[in-house]
C-alpha cells in the first residue's frame, strides 16, 4: 500500500518526486524518503510522519535521477531506520508490496556478510541485487536476476551510482507505471503522481522489468524478451486531483458525488432501455447462461455488493453471493462454471479482491466482470467482462463516491439480469431508468441535509461508541456507515440489522451509546418503529434519518432527519450520504486526520 515515484530527466528531479509522493500520500503516511544520484554517491533524505517533513528536508537536494516512497509500515515500525529508500552499496531500492521469502533471503545474505540495519522486507531486495552485481555488473541483468528470486507481490525501483542516469522499475501483483514524455521519463504507482509532467502513461503487466533513462524506455519480460506496451494518454487532469476549495478530499468526495453519478449513469443518459453490451460486447450470450452470482469484494465495495443482493434476488430473480475476497480463496468452495463471478473494487488493484477472482477463474468459473474506478487496473484487464464506474480520482482513504458509483453499477447489472431473464417489463424497466436519470438530483437534495447533520455531529461526537441499525438492502447501508465513522474518527461502532436488538446487541443499549437508525418508507418500516421503541425504553437516544412520509415522531431521546424524498429500490445511495456526512463532521469535531486515518491507507495491494 506505499507509492513509489522514479524519474530520470535532464533537470533538477527533486520536486518532481516529493510532488508525486504528495499525490500518493494517500498509499501510506507513516514515513517518507528519497534517493538520488549525486556526485560523490548515493544521497538519501528520510523522514517520519508525512511528505511535508520530506519536502523541507530535501529542499537542498538535487539531481537528475533518483527514487521516492511514501511509506504504509507492514514489516517494521514506523521510523527512520524502516523508511525507504534502502541503501546497499552503490544502490538504492524502493519497494510497494510485501516479499514472502525475506527471511530466507535475509539468512543467505546475512551469511555473506551483508548487514541489515532495518527490520522491513525491502532491504533484502537491496543486498540481493547489490550481491549479484558483484557478478553481473549491469543494473538492468542484476535486477531482472534478483526478481527471478523474490516470491510475493512488488513493484521496485533501482538506482545505481556506479551507473548514473539509469533506474530500473519491475512489477509483479503491485501497480507500476511509466509516464514518457520529450523532457524525461518517469514511474509511480499511480498516475496522479506523474500528471505533473506527462499524460503518457505506459501500463507495465506483471513480470515487466523497465529501464528508464532521461530519453529512452526498455521493457523486457523476467527472461529478457523485449516487449512493447501501448501508451495510453490519460483522462485524468492534474485538476481533478487537486482539493480547491474543499477543506478535505472526503468532503471535496462527498460533495462530487451527483457528477459522479451522473457521469457514471451517463450510459443510460438518452436512451428509453437498457442493453447487456454495457458490460462489454460479449455481454449478452454470457450473462444469458449465468445461473447465479457471486460477488467477490473487500471493505466498502463489499458493502455495495450485499446491497446488490437484495436488488439481484428481488428483481432479476437470480441467486447471489456475496463473499470477503479475504476469505474466499482460502476456503474449499464449490464451483460452478454458469456463476458470474463479479470482482469489485475502486482501485483495480486490491490484492485480496485480484487473488480471489484468479482463484474463482483457477477453479473453471471464467464468466467474470469487473465494477471498478480505474480502467487501466488489473482486476478489469483480467475479467471477460468490466464496468468503469466515472467517479473520478478518489484521495480520500475512506471511500465515499466510488460506493455510490458501485451501487449505481450494481443496480444496472441488476437490470440488465432481469432483462435477460425476462423479469423486466418495458414499463419497470422505463421507471427504473427514469430514477436513474433522477438520482443525481435526489443526491443534491440531500447534501443540502449538511448544516442539521453537523449539529448531529457535535451531539455524539465525545461517545467511545455507536450502534447502527438497519434492515433489508439498507442493512448494509448501516454497516457502511459504521466503517466510515471507525475509519475516520475512532468512534468504536456496530452495525446490526435492527431485527436482531433481541438477539444480544440490546445489552449494550445506554444513554452513552447513540443509535443511529437508517428508516427508509418501505415493507420493513412498521417492523424498524417496533425495533426503535426497544431502544427507547431502555434509554437509549436515537438519531433516525427517515423519509419524509416515514411518520416517524420527534421526542425526547429521538432526533428524526428527514430526506427530501422516498427513492424505493435506490434508496440505499441515498441514505448513505447522510451516514458519510454524520462521520465526516464527527471527526472535524474530534480533530482527527479526515483523509489520512491512523493505520489505514487507501489502496490495499498487500494481503
């Protein structure tokens, strides 16, 4: 989950790492560092804490090749002695992944003499390759070598200060790719990090080895094959990473959220029906044949996808799943070739969902799909079939607008199975599309909730915990929100659906424990009221965001907040904006880090 930056150029390449690192800061914030190539060796800047100390103490620093990283700690504390990059003699190396076989790398190389000052798996990439170029003197042959020994997930960068000018990149399960430009080329994690001095993006695959020098490109596979990869010019602007006038990416986020949705639903925009081939050409003769669903997600997008059950079982009447990509591949499961594996995930590159789909498509289940932010991924490149949701850049490490646009996807593919199924009336399947065309508007309405939610905010933000109740497809809406206000402001929370209160959560009910209810108008509402009144009896206080027609009354101990209006089966979309507010303001109120949560970093490409 670090960000890694790499650029050889014909001028000072200092500023352009340390602004790199600044747009993949929300990879990893623990510590952050740099190595370039100056006249009498290796010269390294370390920090711990965030990219700003960096960039004040490398402000004297300068030279026309070097390396960064911006560090989320998984093998060593957080410290100086940790943080990338790692030195071994003449080279430098930064590293986003985790290597599996460092201990026994670290023993062979610890036999040799080498010494290991940190405790992070990383510094054995640096004497690995610093051991073999005593043998093979190339940069290039020496880091192809030691990549040929290393088991588990990287993308490295290699600087040699025998060898100026040069740096040496490879990939293997960790995103990596190269911006190209007339003035210099360069590497990183993530292309908001290069936008700075090129679109020209070149996508490197796993097993791709580069070698980048200020006016040339080499990439070859781990044997030494020379391939070419296409250069994609991308979409994203410099200004769409950028926070403007937002005091937080998270509000900056929530606040796009209609331009996101719209911009995702933009599909269906002028048409009176929806068609299998927005899923990709060969939609329709695969999703004819799919008997069942399931849905493979971590976190947030696993969220959208128990929301997507209800609406896939309702509708279009077909079976689903949902599993924890964490967990699915580590189970005996049985598989099924006429499943529709559906891999979510706003990266592209989360390591528990991309090894789960490959474990599903190892078991003969090749009818995948994948829901994702970022068209270029590996999760979309590996599945028969993809949805780019248009959310955006998302910074903000609790996900906000790239939930809302899975959930829009979701309920598309939903449609799209009833059709297919012939579930789909012409006249539901005109209202559906017309509250598609609706929900951008619906969502403004309820951003402009933000002044009464705040006060809201400022009532509960001093309680250590909360309880979040909801049922049906809005249970998982409950569970939504109490991941945001744990990730954002340490507030302990649960989610439960409000029909098991009975079943055990009612003990912890008191007067220092708030509830906070989702009660949409809908079957379950009566059965919500009831659940509800078990709170207040108890002494409990209630913070209830209900439709407008919800009937729910006011009184001491329940705070109702009303959504402008009821949104039937796309109500979940609705009524979490509502939940991410509430957490955002919660912890503007307890000064806690909004966008870069303790512990926690944005894209989770370890396991």
């Amino acid at each position: 989950m670090c960000g890694i930056v790499a650029a050889a150029a014909a001028r000072n390449i200092v500023p352009v790492l340390v602004e790199g690192l600044k747009k993949l800061e929300y990879r990893g914030y623990d510590s952050a560092g740099l190595a370039v190539i100056g006249q009498d060796g290796i010269e390294r800047v370390r920090s711990v804490g965030r990219v700003a100390e960096l960039e004040t103490a490398s402000a004297s620093t300068q030279s026309v090749t070097g390396i960064a990283h911006t560090r989320w700690a998984t093998h060593g504390v957080p410290c100086e002695r940790n943080a990338h990059p790692h030195v071994s003699g003449s080279i430098a190396v930064v590293h986003n992944g985790i290597i599996e076989n460092y201990e026994s790398l670290r023993s062979e190389l610890s036999a040799q003499g080498y010494v290991f000052t940190s405790d992070t798996d990383t510094e054995s990439i640096a004497h690995l390759v610093q051991s073999i170029l005593k043998s093979e003197p190339d940069l290039f042959t020496a880091v192809r070598l030691a990549c040929q020994r290393l088991v588990g997930a990287y993308a490295i960068a290699v600087i040699d200060h025998a060898q100026p000018g040069r740096i040496v990149v490879a990939r293997e399960g960790s995103p990596l790719l190269l911006g190209v430009s007339d003035s210099g080329n360069y590497a990183a994690s993530d292309a908001s990090a290069l936008l700075q001095v090129t679109r020209n993006m070149v996508y490197l695959e796993n097993g791709d080895i580069a070698e980048l020098s200020a006016d040339k490109v080499t990439i070859t596979r781990l044997d030494g094959t020379l391939v070419d990869r296409p250069v994609h010019v991308s979409q994203l602007s410099a200004a769409a990473v950028e926070l403007g006038t937002y005091r937080h990416y998270m509000q900056k986020e929530i606040f796009e959220q209609p331009e996101a949705l719209a911009n995702t639903l933009e599909i269906v925009g002028g048409s009176k029906t929806i068609q299998p081939g927005i899923f990709g050409a060969e939609a329709g003769n695969l999703l004819a044949d799919v008997d069942h669903i399931l849905i493979l997600a971590c976190g947030t997008s696993s969220h959208s996808g128990y929301t997507a059950r209800y609406w896939l079982e309702a509708i279009a009447g077909v079976p689903c799943t949902v599993e924890i990509a964490s967990e699915y591949r580590y189970r005996t499961s049985v598989a099924n070739p006429r499943q529709l594996i559906v891999a979510i995930s706003q990266s592209g590159e989360t390591a528990d969902t991309l090894a789960a789909l490959r474990h599903a498509k190892s078991l003969g289940q090749t009818k995948t799909l994948a829901i994702c932010n970022v068209p270029e991924s590996a999760i979309v490149r590996e599945c028969a079939l993809r949805f780019i949701t248009r959310a955006g850049p998302e910074i903000g490490v609790a996900s906000t607008k790239a939930f809302t646009t899975q959930l829009a996807a979701l309920f598309l593919l939903t449609l799209v199975m009833a059709k297919v199924r012939n579930r789909l009336s012409q006249a539901q399947e005109a209202a559906f599309i017309e509250q598609l065309r609706h929900l951008p508007v619906a969502v403004n309405k309820v951003l402009e909730l933000e002044p009464e939610i705040e006060a809201w905010a400022k009532r509960f933000a001093d309680k250590q915990h909360a309880l979040f109740l909801g049922r049906g497809r809005h249970y998982p809406i409950a569970l939504e929100g109490a991941l945001k206000l744990k990730e954002i402001s340490y507030i302990h929370a649960e989610a439960y659906p409000a029909g098991e209160l009975k079943h055990g959560p009612l003990a912890l009910v008191d007067a220092e424990m708030p509830v906070i209810s989702v009660a949409p108008n809908d079957q379950l509402l009566d059965k919500l009221k009831s659940n509800l009144k078990e709170v207040q009896a108890r002494g409990g206080e209630l913070y209830v965001f209900a439709d407008a027609d919800s009937e729910i009354p006011e009184s001491e101990g329940v705070h109702i907040l009303r959504l402008p209006e009821h949104y039937g089966e796309l109500s979940p979309i609705l009524h979490v904006i509502p939940l991410q507010l509430l957490s955002y303001h919660a912890a503007l109120v307890k000064g806690t880090d909004v966008d870069k949560p303790r512990n926690l970093a944005k894209s989770v490409t370890v396991e």
